[in-house]
C-alpha cells in the first residue's frame, strides 16, 4: 500500500506527496499532459523537442543541471505519444533546490534561437541515429502508418518526418510551449523524507504565482474499427527477416486493459510464453520473438516481434505464428497458466514499486489516469481476470480482420 496525500493549488497544479523516511532522498518529478498525440500533423517531434529544450535553462537559471548536481542530484526526462515526464532525485534536505528549479521553467523557459538551434540539431542528430541509419530503425514508422489511419498514435514520438523538427520555429515552440506546460497541465508528485506540510509550503512558494494557463482540451481524431486485414512489405539492410504483427486492443483505462496485459505475456511474454517456447526452442524457427503493448492511454496496439533463423521462410513462419493464435483463440487457457501470469504481473509490480522514484512516477502516471489510489488497487484488477476474459478478448482482438503485417526482409 503506499500512503499518500494528495492537494491542488489554486492555479490548478495537481499535487501528490509520498512520505517515506526510509531513505535520506528526496524525488520530485513533474508530469506534462501533453504528449505526441497532441502535435500538429504538420508539426509533429515538438514534445520530443521540448524534453529536451526544458534543460536548456530559463530566464533566471543558464543552466538546469548545474545547480542540481551542486546540490547532490541528479535527473532525466522521457517523452511518449501520451505524456512528458521530468524526474529528479538528490538529498531532502536539498529538495527546495528542486522546486526553485522546475517552477522556474515552468514559469519562464528560456526561448532562444541559439538554444532552439542546438537542440534541434541534437534531436536531428538522434533521428538519424536512430530511426534513419539503425537497422529496423524505422519499422514503428511504417507499422504505426499502417495500423492508424486517423488517430495522432499514426506518427513517433520522435517525430513524422525529419524535416518537422528542421523547420520548427521559435514562435510555434513558443505557442506549443505556452498551450502545453502550465500548472493547470501538469502533475507534481514529491516522495522521499519530506513531509506533506512542508511540501504543501513549497509548493505555494515556488509554483503558487505561475499562471495557472487555459486547461487543454484534448479533441483527438479517433480510428474507425479496422474491417480488413493490411500487410506490407519492405526490403532493408538488415541481418535477418523479421516480422512484426500488430492488432487494435483497448485503451489504458479500459476494463479489458488488465485481461489484455495478461493474454500478452501468454502469448509472447518471455522465455516461458507459448511462442518462445514453441517457435524459438522446438521448432526453431525464429531467433527471438515476443509480444508486447505501449500502455497506450488511447487504444493501443497488441504486438508481436520476431526476427526469423536465417534461411527459413517467411510465410512458413507467420503460418506457425498464426497456428499458435488459433489455439489462443479456440482452445481453453488452463487456469494454472493464468495463475503463472498473475503472480509474475505481482512480482514486476513489487520490484518496481521498491524504488522510491519509481513510485513517485507511478503516483503521477496513475493521477494522469485519473486517481493516484489506482496504484493501489491495480493488482487487484489482475486478480479479478478469468479465463473466460483472456478468451474473450483473444477472440474480440487477435482477429485476421483487425491486423497488420509488415514483413521486413533483408536485402539479398
């Protein structure tokens, strides 16, 4: 159970404080509702660009990590199509160095053509690393085009094409920056050796005078239930075959989430998941292959991955692939393989929860959701899954109709 307390200020910044004396540190970690869905299609990798922007320093402050570091911390930022999120742990009793920091971005980033121009050229620099010159690099950007026709999930958090961040001007960083990161959007969660009345007082001191901003209204183009199967196939250089699957499944809020998150590690979850041990250790047919989701808060995609032993056939091993689905699908799941999924799910759970900065992520990530409590009440949810939701929602989701195929084969 982790105990936490919970306020909001009068501009609107949702607060949550963790209390746990255990440790002598401190994290406060600060949650944007704003991710990549919410770009501009002709403006896409501006929330990337803004993680990395938001440590090029404010009016006040030149530089983020200087101070952090002088004062015993350290911190980092990740961005995904639903939310950006900023992290920092050092001493308690340096945690008023924390929020003098992020109160002062918040308030007065530091807009610059001299900044804008660096991290744009860094974040250029990682799309062409990463997606553009990396074998497989850009599968998701070809797998999420042809999954999604009208959602925003369509394009990476990176960003759709390399020329949106080039082009990025200072007036629309600014107008993203201003609709965007404003307490009325955002999360603060504090655990560590802290106390909620001293969190409560700093938090009036440091944020309390930002404007609270307009709350954005988010009005997404929503996908169209997929009717018919799509495939595509591509030629790279790469070292071996792959095939990537992917199917629509319900969105992070979503009753079905927790029987969908169980099926998944059936399928595909590790070395013990009925594909692994069917398709990599007795027929060897694949090198690896897995199944997985993103979490999405909007409907998502269930995947599967796996790149393929060199000299088998493609259409061999997406028959082999489709055969164990079949049997996912028709055949009764033995409540003792349920059973193994659950009780892995409760230990990830615990281990992750062991840490106090991954606890203070997962109190701003469930208040995103909608209530802090729902971290504590997950678990039971996965309990509750029968074997008669995994059949369910096997039959309602892994469907022929409801998938896309990309092959993505090695050059000869």
């Amino acid at each position: 159970m982790i105990k936490f307390d919970r306020f909001i200020l009068p501009n609107g910044l949702k607060v949550l404080v963790h209390p746990d004396k255990s440790t002598p540190m401190a994290v406060v970690n600060v949650l944007y509702d704003v991710g990549a869905r919410d770009e501009n299609p002709n403006q896409t990798g501006f929330a990337h660009l803004f993680e990395h922007l938001m440590f090029g320093g404010s009016i006040n402050i030149p530089d983020y990590d200087d101070p952090l570091q002088n004062a015993g911390g350290e911190n980092n930022a990740y961005t995904t199509n639903d939310l950006t999120n900023y992290y920092c742990q050092l001493p308690a009793e340096n945690v008023e160095t924390a929020f003098w920091l992020e109160s002062d971005r918040m308030l007065s980033l530091a807009f610059s053509k001299k900044s804008l121009d660096v991290q744009r050229k860094v974040v250029c620099e990682e799309f062409k690393e990463h997606y553009i010159n990396k074998p497989y690099g850009d599968v998701w950007h070809i797998m999420r085009e042809l999954a999604y026709k009208e959602h925003p999930y369509r394009w990476m958090t990176i960003g759709k094409e390399l020329s949106h961040v080039e082009d990025a001007q200072l007036d629309d960083v600014k107008n993203f920056f201003f609709k965007h990161y404003t307490p009325s959007n955002a999360i603060l969660v504090v655990a560590g050796d802290v106390s909620t009345e001293q969190v409560k007082a700093l938090s009036e001191k440091w944020f309390g005078d930002i404007p609270s901003g307009n709350r954005y209204t988010r009005l997404l183009s929503q996908e169209k239930i997929q009717e018919e199967e799509r495939r595509m196939t591509v030629h790279r250089k790469v070292p071996m075959d792959a095939i990537y699957k992917t199917w629509h499944m319900c969105a992070r809020n979503d009753d079905d989430y927790y029987a969908t998150d169980l099926l998944i590690d059936i399928i595909g979850g590790g070395a013990s998941s009925r594909l692994y041990q069917k398709l990599v250790k007795e027929d060897q047919l694949f090198v690896h292959i897995t199944c997985y989701h993103f979490g999405s808060l909007d409907n998502g995609l269930l995947t599967i991955e796996g790149q393929l032993v060199k000299g088998v056939d493609i259409r061999l091993a997406e028959e082999a692939i489709e055969k164990e689905l079949d049997k996912i699908r028709n055949e009764k799941i033995e409540e003792r393989e349920l059973q193994k999924v659950q009780n892995k799910t409760e230990s990830v759970m615990a281990f992750e929860d062991m840490s106090v900065m991954n606890r203070a992520g997962s109190l701003a990530f469930y208040e995103l959701l909608g209530n802090g409590e729902k971290m504590n009440e997950e678990f039971k949810l996965y309990q509750a899954v029968t074997v008669a939701d995994l059949h369910r929602v096997a039959s309602t989701v892994i469907k022929p109709s409801n998938s896309n195929t990309l092959w993505y084969l090695a050059e000869n």
